[in-house]
C-alpha cells in the first residue's frame, strides 16, 4: 500500500503503537493550495462526543507524529472526516497532504476536547466562532441534532482570508438543508455568516471587528450578546481566540468547561 512520503508498507513495515487506530483513507478532497479535507474509516469501538479533536499520525517513521485534529464529521457518522491546512514543511502536514484514498491514517483511540455541547449550559442562541480549518469541530457539531435540542438559534461565523478559502463551510451548511437526519433540525435555526479579510467579497472584516462595530448582529437582525440568553464556541488562531474571548467577557459571558459548564468556551488546542 502507498504511503504519503511516496513508500510502501512493505518496505517501512513500521510498527503500531498501542492505543493507536489504523484506519484507511476513503476520500480526499483539495479546496485550494493550502486546504484539503479526508475522511477515513471509522472503528467499530471508536467513540466521541461532536465537537471533540482527535491525535492523528502517519505510519511513516519508527515514532510517528502526532497532532490534535477536530473531528469534522458528527458522532453519528460511519466515518471520519477532518479538514486540515497544508504546510510545506510540516513534520506532518507535509505528508499529510500528499495522501490518498486506500492510504493508512493513524488516530489515537482516546478523542477529547471542549468544543462540546456538555461545556455549555442551555441558551437560545450559539454562537459558533471560526478562522480558517477552525470550523473543523463545527462541522461536527452543525450536523448533530443534540445541538438543536439544546439551543433554538445556531449561528456560524466563519472568517478566512481569501474567498476561496470560505469553501468548505458553504458546500457544507447548503448539503445540511437536505440531510435526512439533520436537515429538519437546521432549516430556518443554523445561520451561516462569512467574511474575508484580503479579498473583495459581500463582507469584509474579521469576525472580531464586525462584532464590536454592530455590524454581526445588525446583519443577523438580533440583538447584541446576552449573557442570559446566548452562548460561545471560539475555535481559530492564536490572536483571534484571545480577542473574541475577550469580547465574549465584556458581553458578560464565562468560560467554561467539561467539568463547570458557563457560557462559552474555547478550543485550545487548534492550531492555525
């Protein structure tokens, strides 16, 4: 079997480590020069909570590196998707990219994470905060009906600096609409509010600015954030998760946790 650095199994017949999956590549999908999803099988005993990361690897070296990956697809799936930036010289990344489908994928079997509808308590609106691959745990959690038992109002922002880039979110949230599970939860509930900051594109902005100025709600036609009626998910680079949390507590809200639910929290580790 072909591996991303170009080998085979058998000429690196490296070995598994203990607590790690060995699952296969089912699907690739290339967004733009630097974003590219995959989906891989999905273990039988493999369980997780939507909006949780999982450690991933290759089995390229005698000690494969691992990194934390938001699981993009819903806790009901029969897969495994994640959506993934390309980095040149990434010690993973770099061969990561290069899979394809029948390719191996480790994942460690012990998923985790604060992204999860646990570390919040009930509101009438979420707000779901994201850069770039942060919309990852999103993903997850827009196509989970728990979601929309616990919240009336489901609201995803997603700012990337190119239009391009804004891809996977709207291929996304359109195919929610028919989905035979999800679909009669989300219809006229999940909002989908994007913005560029590099390009010409209907909103221009970060997320962060179109907040402060009114803008965000103004455009959603709902008032500003309530600490007795809404909630936070925050997930993207390191700058953007310190100034929406900022934000998020001059509104009055609370971070919280699995183990003391508040009123938003923050995934940390996310990795732009």
């Amino acid at each position: 079997m072909p591996l991303a650095d170009g080998t085979t199994a058998e000429k690196t017949a490296f070995p598994i480590p203990t607590g790690v999956f060995a699952e296969t590549v089912t699907l690739v999908e290339h967004y733009t020069d630097s974003l590219f999803r995959f989906r891989i099988t999905r273990p039988a005993s493999f369980r997780f909570r939507s909006g949780e990361f999982a450690m991933i690897g290759l089995p390229n070296a005698e000690k494969p590196v691992f990194r934390a990956y938001s699981i993009a697809s819903p806790s009901w799936d029969e897969e495994i998707e994640f959506f993934s930036i390309k980095v040149p010289n990434g010690p993973l990344t770099e061969h990561l990219q290069k899979i394809q489908p029948g390719d191996t994928v480790l994942m460690r079997q012990k998923p985790t994470g604060t992204l999860v509808n646990d570390a919040l308590i009930a509101g009438k609106r979420l707000y779901m905060f994201s850069t770039g691959t942060g919309i990852a745990p999103f993903a997850s959690l827009i196509r989970d009906p728990e979601t929309y038992e616990k919240f009336e109002q489901v609201i995803l922002t997603h700012t990337c600096r190119e239009v391009a880039e804004l891809k996977y979110g709207l291929d996304l949230v359109a195919e929610i609409t028919d989905d035979p599970l999800v679909g009669e939860f989300a219809n006229g509930r999940l909002f989908h509010y994007t913005s560029a900051t590099r390009e010409d594109y209907p909103r221009m902005g970060r997320v962060t600015d179109l907040m402060t100025s009114g803008k965000l709600f103004a455009d959603l036609g709902v008032p500003p954030i309530d600490p007795e009626t809404d909630r936070g998910m925050i997930c993207g680079s390191t700058q953007m998760l310190k100034d929406t949390r900022q934000i998020l507590e001059g509104f009055g809200l609370v971070e919280g946790a699995n183990s003391k639910p508040a009123t938003f929290v923050v995934e940390r580790a996310f990795v732009d």
